[in-house]
C-alpha cells in the first residue's frame, strides 16, 4: 500500500490512486507476491481475496523470522 516518504499513510485521494493502480497491475502480472513481515494488513488480504476470486495467481512470501 501507499506511504509517503515519511513513511507514514498519505491522504485518502493518494490511498486511492495508488489501490486503483495496483489493481491495475493485478490483471496484468503473471503472479503477484504477498511480503509477509509482522503479519497480514486488512489491505493485504482484500487483495488477496481479490486474486482469489479473480483467479489471478499469487503467494505469500516470508520475510524474517517474526511471522
């Protein structure tokens, strides 16, 4: 999802564009990969939900040793 360079969310005209350019990018990629850090954002999994129901190809993948 989107963060600004503060790191922190941006505004909710920002959030939007950039969930509207990601599914965009959804129907176009082979296979879309899911970085699993300190667990699973409700962001994260409505578009994994969304792969699901779309039959669009995606895993999870760990990172580190936290998960």
């Amino acid at each position: 999802m989107y963060l600004n360079l503060s790191g922190f969310s941006g505004t909710n005209v920002e959030r939007d564009a950039s969930f509207v350019t990601q599914l965009n990018w959804l129907l176009k990629a082979d296979i879309v990969a899911f970085y699993i850090d300190y667990g699973v954002t409700k962001a994260m999994e409505s578009m994994m939900n969304y792969c699901a129901r779309r039959n669009i190809k995606f895993e999870i993948r760990m990172i580190g040793d936290i998960v």
